[in-house]
C-alpha cells in the first residue's frame, strides 16, 4: 500500500519528480501533513503540470498570509507581556518564521508557542487575560490538570481574533520521565531585536526532537522531521549531542537525526546513519498515511497514542487520569 514516503522523496529531491507523477496523491497527502506550502516552496520554479503549478501558487500565498498572521499575533504577545520585563521565547513554527529559518518557509502554524519563566506565569496569564485572551478550556478538572501536571497553561484564544496562544513553562510535562532544563533554554534564547527571542539553535533541535519522540503520538511527525531537517541545514549540528545531553534527550535527538537522514538524506555524523532497533517503527507511523491523504496502519497509530500517555504519566497517575475523562 502507498504511504507517504512519496511525499518525503519530493520534500528531499523535488528534481526527482517526474510530469507523471501522482501529483494527486502527492498533493492530497501533503495537505493532510500540513506539508503543501512546504512542498510548494520547494519545488517552486519547476516545470509541472499548468493545474499543479496553480494550486501550488495558491498554497504559496496561503503559507504567505499565514505566515504574516502568525509573526502579527507574536507582536501582539510581545505588546500585551512587554509591561512584564520577562522573557518571551518563541516556540515551533512562529520562531521559525520570525527567524527566518528554512524551516519556516511555506510551513503551516495554528498556535503561538511561547516560552516564559514558571516564576511569571501568574504575571503572564493576567496580562494575556487582560489583553483580550480567554480560556479554551473552562472546565475545572481540566483547568486544574493543566495547571499542577502539564507544561503549560490551559490554552488561550483571542476573543476577537480566535487565535490561540500556548503559554509554556518547560518543553515536556513535570511528570515526564525527561526533565529538560527550562532555564538554560531561556538563558541561551537568541534575542530578536524586539523584544522577543527564539531558542538557540540546538536548542531548537532538541525542542523539535523532544516534541516529536518524548511527548506526543507522533501525528504530524513528517512535518516535524522536516523541521529538524531544515533546523540542520541552516545551523549544522556541532555540539548538538552535548546540548541534548544536557537536556537528558540524547536517545530523542539521536533517532530524530537516523530517521531524518533516511527520509530526507540530512547529512548527519556518520554514527546516525543507519537505522537502529525500534526506529522502523517509527518510520511506519511517521508515514501512516495513504496517496488519498487518509490515515492507514490503525493498530500502529494506536499504539504510538498509548505510548504518548505512558511517556507524560507514571501508570497509577494515568490510570487515575483516564478513569476520570471516561467518567467525565
């Protein structure tokens, strides 16, 4: 059965792709990754078919608003914590594109991520709430779960914008078997010049890593991939074994350097090259998706969901937790 390695293949070597390509599959699969503006980037300037070329047109534009809105709802952050004097790191997709990374160009970005000191939680949370934010989730059980066991606050929405905002105090929840150290990530944040800043360049592959093995499902892991693959090629990868080390996600960013150098050829130090126990695995689920976009392998994603509460929970907190969502 055809899986999304179609899609990597284009991402890695879009000169590869023939005018007989199943530019249908290829496109509806990369719609379902969040990959369209991405792959339109990429193989902007290439002779396609006329049809092709003018959805790739139209997802281009769109990556291009998308991208003008997040970097706008950073800047409404920014205004809204500036009273604070704290800092504020960007996050994911709205730091790569304010960087100017690679890896921010045509990609897709809901949330704006930020990163601030728990100490200026209570601080932040007042002045987001202050300036127009509200809370997405209202119910007690939740609002209290986030805010003793997760990494984050509850998520925020804008009441007139409807743009949500995740307010992070770490990169991997308190009862994660991985304890990252959140103060040297706001220590070695890159300034902007504006007030806000992003992570330092291992950092980001590490935080890219950590979201991709350490966390969640793995649903959307191509585009995180991607990610650490673009992150590589801007900044290389010197001393990012050491930095992952210190964060205690030496195993995370290893497999993500193996699978991004299978999929996409990253060049990575040799020990990374192939392949090891446990990570075709993760290949299968990263590339569960057929040519018409839909999710395949059920049993696969099944597991890989079970996993991300095994990670974020010791098995008596789990169960507790999940018994009380069923009863809910």
């Amino acid at each position: 059965m055809a899986d999304a390695l179609i899609l990597a293949r284009a991402l890695a070597d879009p000169q590869s792709l023939a005018l007989d390509t199943d530019w249908i599959g290829l496109i509806t699969t990369a719609r379902a990754e969040q990959l369209l503006g991405t792959l339109a980037y990429r193989l902007d300037g290439l002779p396609l078919p006329e049809d092709v070329a003018l959805l790739l047109a139209d997802a281009r534009a769109s990556a291009e608003n998308g991208r003008r809105a997040a970097l706008w709802e950073a800047e409404m952050a920014r205004r809204a914590l500036a009273p604070l004097d704290c800092p504020v790191v960007l996050l994911k997709g709205t730091a790569f594109v304010a960087a100017g990374s690679l890896a921010g160009r045509g990609r897709s970005i809901g949330d704006c991520d930020i990163l601030v000191p728990r100490a200026a939680l209570d601080r932040v949370e007042a002045a987001l709430l202050a300036a127009g934010w509200e809370w997405v989730k209202p119910d007690p059980y939740d609002d209290a779960y986030y805010r003793r066991w997760m990494h984050e606050l509850p998520p925020l929405i804008h009441r007139t914008r409807d743009r949500m905002i995740d307010v992070h105090h770490t990169i991997l929840p308190p009862t994660a078997r991985i304890t990252p150290d959140a103060a040297a990530l706001l220590a070695d944040a890159e300034p902007l010049g504006n007030g806000l800043s992003v992570l330092s360049p291992r950092d980001l592959i590490v935080h890219a890593a950590a979201h991709l093995f350490a966390d969640g499902d793995l649903a959307g892991g191509l585009r995180n991939l991607w990610d650490i693959h673009c992150l590589i090629d801007d900044h290389g990868s010197d001393g990012l074994a050491a930095r992952a080390a210190h964060h205690g996600l030496t195993r995370e960013t290893a497999r993500a350097l193996r699978l991004c150098h299978r999929l996409f050829d990253t060049p990575v130090a040799p020990e990374h090259r192939d392949l090891r126990g446990g990570d075709a695995l993760y290949l299968r689920r990263v590339l569960a998706r057929d040519d018409w976009g839909r999710p395949i392998r059920p049993a696969t994603r099944f597991a890989f969901y079970v996993r991300s509460h095994w990670l974020r929970m010791p098995p008596a907190m789990l169960a507790r937790h999940l018994w009380t969502k069923w009863r809910r």
